[in-house]
C-alpha cells in the first residue's frame, strides 16, 4: 500500500505571529478567535499549561494571569500556509493541505529520488521556513501517519513500523476524528484507547454508533482508506508597470 508523509507544523498560529513580531518571544501568549464573550484560544505557548483549541478566552486569562493576548489573522496563516504547500510541492506534486499546519504528502514515486527516509524527511524540513517546529510521521493511511507525526520529535520522522496494531494500543480515542457525540459515547461505554475500540465487533460498533461506528472500528485498526487529494499548483500572475518618469504622486500611481 502507498506510503502517506504527514507533515504536522505544531502552534502554527503562534509561530506566524512570532515571525511578524519578534518582541513576542519568550512571552507566554495566546492567539484567540473573536466571538461571543471574550472569543475562544485558537493557539497558545506550549507551557501554558491547561488550555486546548476552543478554550474560552476568559479561562484562559484566569488560569495564566498577564499572558499576552493575541487576535487570529486568520487570511495571514492562510496565505503563509499556502506559500509553505507551494515550497513542499517542489519536493512532490502530490500534496493535501488539510487545514493551517497540517499537510499530507504522498511518497508515490520518490523512492528514487529519495530511497532513504532521511533523505526524504531532510526535503521536507528544507521546504519549511526557519522557526516552525516541524514533526513527521510516514505510514499506508493518513491518520496513522498523523499518531505517528504526533508522536515524533521535532525534526525526525516517526513510522508505526510493522505492528501498527501494538502502535495503537495504548493511544485514546480521543484523537479520532468523529463527532464529539461518538467520543464522548466511547468514554461512556469504558472504550478508552484505540486497542480497546478495535477489539469490539465491526457489527456491535455500528449497532451502538451508526455509520460512523464503522469508521471508529477501521481507524482503530489503522486501516485509513481516505484517498490523498491532491492540492492544484497555485498560478501566480505578476504585473508591472513602468513610468515615463519618477514620481512619489499617489494620484498618478493609482492611475496606473
């Protein structure tokens, strides 16, 4: 089966913010989403202690005090994540973004460009700019490439290796991807980690879970048969402009 890399840039939001102001680093802080109250955390400093995505602002200022407090760019992340896609796509044309700092890259066809996982997992870091942590997971399926991203140190590339199942054991439900009814019913019924999940019968699963019981049974075996979608190069057109003369007039600019 095709080789899937899952390339996982950990706090990415904060790391934008960090390249666009410098003075930041070292200071605790959090990026949040605007929205009713005070908004939600979006990203934080890794040693804050407590707070997850969707966090309410508020609770986290409570529990951390003067931490710095940051509003989303979101189009910036966007189009700094795209430009990311675009450097990645010099290493492969088949690369999913699959939201801001989180990318699939298929290894079809580079075993001779790259027949060594180093070789490969060194493209990689070269295409991402300095400063975003970069961790790496390779294995036949997206999500046991993203565990196995998850767990990797930065910089190095993490595989399941031949027993995926004893890979999966031990690691909770909580890190699949279905809706938060079926995790909090996992939790309810005593399932907490991928090994548990995958030891109940396919048909008991969908009797108690619907269509997506099916879905918990597979990726808990680590079978992951989501097709990679291929990202479309990004066209960028350039113009310019050229004036009899000089001139700082921004009327005639815009004329232009």
């Amino acid at each position: 089966m095709m080789k899937i890399l899952c390339i996982l840039l950990p706090h990415f939001a904060l790391t934008c913010e960090l390249h666009r102001r410098p003075g930041l680093e070292g200071r605790p802080a959090v990026v949040f989403t605007p929205g009713p109250g005070t908004g939600r955390v979006l990203d934080f400093s890794p040693e804050l202690n407590g707070l997850e995505p969707g966090t309410p602002l508020e609770q986290a200022i409570a529990l951390h005090g003067e931490v710095e407090t940051i509003s989303a760019d979101s189009p910036h992340y966007r189009e700094v994540f795209e430009q990311i896609l675009d450097d990645l796509q010099r290493v492969s044309p088949l690369v999913e973004g699959a939201g801001a700092g989180t990318a699939y890259m298929s290894t079809e066809g580079l075993e001779l460009l790259y027949p060594e996982t180093g070789r490969l997992t060194g493209a990689v870091l070269s295409a991402v700019p300095a400063g975003f942590e970069v961790k790496l997971g390779l294995a036949a399926g997206k999500f046991p490439a993203y565990l196995a991203a998850g767990r990797s140190r930065p910089g190095d590339c993490q595989s399941p290796g031949s027993d995926l199942r004893a890979f999966l054991k031990n690691i909770p439900c909580t890190e699949l991807p279905v809706s938060a009814r079926s995790r909090a019913k996992l939790a309810a019924f005593g399932l907490k980690t991928l090994g548990q999940a995958a030891a109940v019968a396919p048909a008991a699963m969908e009797a108690q879970f619907g269509p997506e019981g099916s879905l918990i049974h597979r990726l808990a075996a680590g079978i992951d048969e989501t097709p990679l979608v291929p990202r479309p190069p990004r066209e960028i057109i350039t113009r310019s402009l050229e004036l009899e003369s000089a001139t700082a007039l921004a009327g005639v600019l815009l004329t232009g």
